[in-house]
C-alpha cells in the first residue's frame, strides 16, 4: 500500500458515474498522473472513459 504523501483517488465511468476502480497516487507527482482513461464498466457493459475523482480513505 501507498506509504507517505499519497493521495487516493475513484475512478468513475462517465455515463452512469458507477465507481470503477480505486487507486492511489504520490501527490507530490500528481501532473504526470492520468486524469481519464478507458476501462469497462460492468453497468453499462462497454468500455467507457473513466475520469479520477479524488477522495479520502479511511474515517
């Protein structure tokens, strides 16, 4: 598991906002880090453009 300075970030399918895949991220890097990309949505079943949406873990 991230270790220091992460941040954790949601990514969300674009058409129906269903949370797809959760990950973390050194902040101190965060412009080299991807902001879309495609993935599969189980919901809408085809491969969407999912966009990250930052948020805290934990209490």
């Amino acid at each position: 598991m991230a270790h220091g300075k992460s941040q954790f970030a949601v990514w969300r399918c674009t058409k129906c906002n269903t949370p797809l895949k959760t990950t973390s991220y050194n902040k101190n890097h965060n412009d080299t880090i991807a902001k879309e990309m495609k993935m599969f949505c189980k919901k809408c079943r085809e491969q969407v453009v999912a966009k990250r949406k930052d948020a805290k873990k934990g209490n």
